[in-house]
C-alpha cells in the first residue's frame, strides 16, 4: 500500500522548500519512539552523500535511519544502553555505514577523538527522553506509571530522582521544579516533600505523584506532578549543563559548510541553541563604550533558521508530543 502523502511550503533563510510528510502506515512504526521533523532536520542538515554526520541523540534510530537513506553515514550517540541495543538490530542492514556508541554527547570530542575522526560533515540533536524511556514503568519517568524513583537515562550515573527528592535543601527543590518545570507552586512543593521525606522517604514515582496531588490541583488534563517530574529529569542528567557541553564540543567538530541541527521541547534548552547560534553567528560586536566595533573571536556560524521551524499542523495531530517541538539549525562557515 502506498504511504499518504501531505505537502507543505516551509520558508527557509535560503528560500522555499516543499516538504513531502508521509502519514504513518501501521503503529509498529511507533514501537521504540516517533522520530519528530525527520523530513525538515534532515533536509535542512543537508548531508553531503558519503559524508559522516553525528546523530548525538540515536533513541529508535528514526533520525539515524532517516540520515542513512539521504546517502550520509553517521555516527550515532546515546548515552542510554537500552537504546543502542534496539538501534543496533533495527539498523543492522546499513552494515558498516553506521557506527553506534553508547556515551553522553558532551563526551563528543572523546568520541571522536577514539575513533580518529577529525571532522564531521553534520550533527543532530533531538533533545529529551524518547516515548521507551517514558513508557517503561522501571526507568521512573512516568507520572502515570509506578516503578522506583529513578529517572537516569544513563544507568552507569549515581544521581537518581529519589537521590534528588530526599537529599536536596528546600532551597534547592525550589529552585530546580521553578527553572526546570516551570512549576508556579514551586516553593510550596518543595516546603511539604522536605517535610514528609522525613518519616518517609520517597523512592516510587506514584508515592511523589500522590504527595504532589495532595498539593497542588490539577488543572486540565495534565497530572499535577507533571512540572515536577520534569524538572527531576532535567535534574539528574544534568541536560542543560550537558547540551551547552555538546553545542560547543560538536560545532567544533563541524568541517566548513556542515551543519548542525537541535531539537528541543522545553523553552530553556531552546534558549540555550539560540543564545550559542547567536554568539556564534554574530561577525562583529560593539558595546556603547567602545571606540569602534570588535571582530568577534567566536564568529563561525551562519544562522539557517533565523525562527526556529515548528512541526506541521498534520504532525501535530498525529503526534501530539511533538506540539512543543523546535528546530534550529546554522552552518559552519
Ligand atoms: C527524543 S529521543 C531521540 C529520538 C531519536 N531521534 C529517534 O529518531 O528515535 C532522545 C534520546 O537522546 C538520548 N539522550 C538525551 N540526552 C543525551 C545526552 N546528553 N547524551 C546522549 N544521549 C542523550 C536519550 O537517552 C534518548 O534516547
């Protein structure tokens, strides 16, 4: 049977580009995870055939899988052991095309490093945790779904959510669920789970979903703890601290004319790319109390994305997750 196809016109710094989406045939496609704007990162990472781009968030593969097609090799990241697993099977008829590691992508330049490769000729970011690690109740993530409080995506790491929940100060609970969750009741959360972990300390998802119910009310269809989770996620992979490492370790990397490519769905990562594309991007710099205008010694990036490029309408109904989803891209010069 043939895949339904939807067109659409997406304005681009280089001008138009028709985009093909392709509407899902069966949900076997769905098993591990859906891969979000796979037709517009690749088509914008622009890889040159035979080239080697790094894919520093494998999960399922999607994107990987999706690179590979376009004629790219690619060495593909996950810090996540169970990911490399399912890719390693799914992507087993590109052979030698395709090279997966298991390491955090702040760990780039070792990588790289390891495998004698210098340059690269592209590189993608697809941020967050994929829909297995959300699904699967023993890995902690899931306000829904009760297991231990754990939430690493990289089980060899120390810190896990309960670690988080039962050691931090109030101070810091605070802290982490206003910057991270954007939690409004940020304080008052933290102030009743520093005083119930003392004759009981959390270590399963339902117990903190209920405290934080009892707390806080639910307004619309979201679980009340969802802020909460998220924030502890951010937390115990350190995702920001680790995203700011990975921009600068691979657009180091990048060979003049390669791209790189990042995904996010919380408006703090966001900020950060545009802020790194920005500082990268700019040629000159000037503050009102210099005589003249300085050379900017970081200068290496043209912006590809002046606005960041937003699912489709169609992949929004299809794939609700992916309603938060950003795309920024710019290319080394
Ligand atoms: C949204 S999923 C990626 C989905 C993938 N693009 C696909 O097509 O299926 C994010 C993946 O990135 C991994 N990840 C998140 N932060 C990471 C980091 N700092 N280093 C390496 N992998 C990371 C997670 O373990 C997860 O498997």
């Amino acid at each position: 049977m043939n895949a339904l196809l939807f067109e659409r016109q997406v304005w681009f710094a280089t001008g138009p580009l028709v985009i093909e989406e392709e509407a899902p045939e069966t949900m076997e496609d769905f098993i591990y995870h859906r891969p979000v704007l796979v037709t517009e990162a690749v088509e914008l990472l622009a890889p040159k055939p035979g080239a080697l781009v790094v894919d520093a968030t494998l999960g399922g593969g999607g994107h990987t899988e999706a690179i590979l097609r376009s004629g790219a090799d690619v060495l593909a990241l996950d810090q996540d052991p169970d990911a490399i697993a399912y890719a390693t099977d799914r992507l087993a008829d590109f052979g030698g095309r395709v090279t997966l590691r298991q390491a955090n992508f702040r760990e780039a330049t070792r990588v790289l490093d390891e495998l004698g490769v210098a340059q690269i000729g592209g590189a993608l970011l697809d941020l967050g945790v994929s829909s297995r690690q959300l699904e699967n109740a023993q890995r902690g993530f899931s306000v829904m779904r009760g297991g231990p409080l754990d939430m690493r995506m990289d089980p060899r790491r120390e810190l896990t959510a309960a670690t988080v929940v039962n050691t931090y100060s109030e101070e810091e609970l605070t802290r982490i669920f206003r910057e991270y969750g954007e939690e409004p009741a940020a304080r008052r959360i933290a102030s009743h789970l520093v005083k119930w972990r003392k004759s009981s300390p959390f270590t399963e998802t339902m117990q903190l979903a209920k405290a934080v119910e009892k707390i806080v009310w639910r307004h619309g269809r979201r679980h009340p703890a969802t802020q909460v989770f998220q924030a502890l996620r951010m937390e115990v992979n350190d995702e920001l601290g680790a995203l700011e490492e990975g921009l600068r370790a691979l657009t180091g990397r990048l060979e003049s004319g390669a791209r790189i490519a990042v995904i996010t769905f919380h408006s703090l990562e966001d900020r950060i790319v545009k802020n790194f594309f920005r500082e990268l991007s700019r040629e000159w710099l000037d503050e009102p109390n210099w005589p003249e205008p300085k050379r900017n010694p970081a200068f290496a990036l043209r912006l590809i994305t002046p606005k960041p490029i937003d699912p489709s309408e169609i992949e929004q109904r299809l794939n609700p997750r992916s309603r938060s989803a950003k795309l920024r891209v710019a290319e080394k010069l």
